[in-house]
C-alpha cells in the first residue's frame, strides 16, 4: 500500500501527464523490480526516490522532496543511499527535461554533484495518460556515460516496462 504523504508529494511535484493516478501507482509498488526509499525525520516525510532495479540498468523514475528549504542536502542523501544500494556493475539512469524550467536545473545539478553525466541522445518520454504532451528529454547516467546502442536498448525497456509502449 502506498502511504497517503508518497502520493501527496508524488501529486504535488508532478504534474498529471507526468505521473500515474494512484491506482496505477500502487499497482506499480507491489511489482518486485519497483523500489523506493523514503527519507523521514520524527516520521514526517522529507521526500523520497522512486526506481526500477531491470538487473543491469536502474531507472530512476520520481524523485521529489518536500521541503525547498532542504532540497540539497536531502536530494544529495537520497541519491547517495541509492548510488549505495545498487551493485557496482550497474547504471543508474534518470531523465532530465532538455527544456530546462528553473526547478529542473536544480534537479539536473544534484544529479550532477552525485557524479552523474548527461547522454547526447534525445529522448522522448511519453505521458502516463492518453491524449498527454511528450517531453523531450536526455538521460543521464551514473557512473559512466552510455554508448548509442545502450541507449536504444534502455529507451526500448523503458517504452514497454515503464510507460506501456510498443
């Protein structure tokens, strides 16, 4: 079950197109390739990372926080405890809109201090609903960049597994 403050803060820092409706997103948790960490203080929710462990590639799908105040050190905590969780031989991947509004630099450059580098390839990232805006976006990468082939192979598991597309 999701806790009602994780959709709280998914609905608040994620626009509709940009997110599953709550049914779907709790469907997507019970899936054993879906993980989250949460960060708390006295069980108050400070914001949280939402991936997909695919064996050789994780996915970084939300990460949101829930106090600007604290974006920095808590962004930087929950990217350090996953770059920690997940398996050396991995890569660790997120996307990052190319048309960069002045809350996604922030985000862009906390992936950036935690020793991600961004990909040339464009991607294309669809909308969680039918009839929604796509982004334009690139993929960023830990701990390494990835070559075009890598990239179209990642782009086709996230199409199907994450988005539902052929």
């Amino acid at each position: 079950m999701l806790p009602d403050d994780v959709w709280e803060l998914i609905s608040n820092s994620y626009k509709y197109e940009r997110r599953r409706c709550r049914k779907q997103f709790e469907e997507v948790c019970s899936r054993s390739s879906y993980r989250m960490i949460d960060y708390r203080n006295a069980d108050v929710l400070k914001g949280f990372i939402g991936f997909w462990d695919f064996g050789k590639w994780v996915v970084i799908e939300h990460l949101a926080v829930s106090n600007n105040q604290v974006f920095h050190e808590t962004m930087s905590m929950l990217l350090k405890q996953l770059i920690e969780q997940v398996d050396k031989n991995v890569i660790i991947v997120a996307e990052v809109d190319i048309l960069l509004a002045p809350e996604h630099y922030l985000l862009k450059s906390e992936y950036v201090n935690a020793g991600f580098v961004e990909n040339p390839y464009v991607y294309i990232q669809p909308s969680y609903h039918r009839g929604c805006a796509s982004y334009p976006q690139r993929i960023m990468s830990f701990p390494h960049s990835i070559s075009y082939e890598q990239f179209k192979d990642l782009r086709s598991l996230l199409y199907r597994f994450i988005y539902g597309k052929n």
